[in-house]
C-alpha cells in the first residue's frame, strides 16, 4: 500500500512541478486526408508539420511559409528564412 501512495504522490508532485509533462503534446491537428501523398502536398512549406497516417498535425505557434510571406517586416529577415 506504501508503494502506490509513495507512486501517486510522486506523480502528482511532478504534475505541479511541471505540469506541462502531462500536456497531450504541442501539436494540433490541422486537416485530414485520404492518401499520404496528399497529406505531404498539404504540409508544403511548413517544416514544423507532421502527417501521420493521413492527419496533418501542426506544431502549436509555427508559422506557415505563406504565413510568413505575407509579413511586411523585413527587418529580421535571413536569407535562410527563403
């Protein structure tokens, strides 16, 4: 009984200490598609996308290259952003 009190409470310690360990992770899901193929074409220009089996996930606060396009500000920009 020590042994699952000692477990749970460790758990929930860790919950309030960094409750974001707990979070269903940092990705959204986007839109679904029928092929894989079709999901990748869908993720174009966004490095921070995932397809998995036909979803298309995006990381949580990416911005897309079309996004990113349509910025008028310039002054930050790299030439790696390109």
């Amino acid at each position: 009984m020590s042994v699952i009190l000692v477990t749970v409470g460790l758990v929930f310690g860790a919950y309030l200490y960094q409750p974001l360990w707990f979070d269903s992770g940092p990705y959204t899901h986007v839109s679904s598609h029928e092929a894989l193929a079709d999901c990748e074409k869908a993720k174009m220009g966004n490095p921070d996308a995932i397809c998995a089996n036909g979803e298309l996930y995006e990381k949580e606060g990416s911005v897309s290259k079309t996004e990113k396009s349509d910025s008028t500000d310039a002054t930050m920009k790299s030439h790696w952003s390109e």
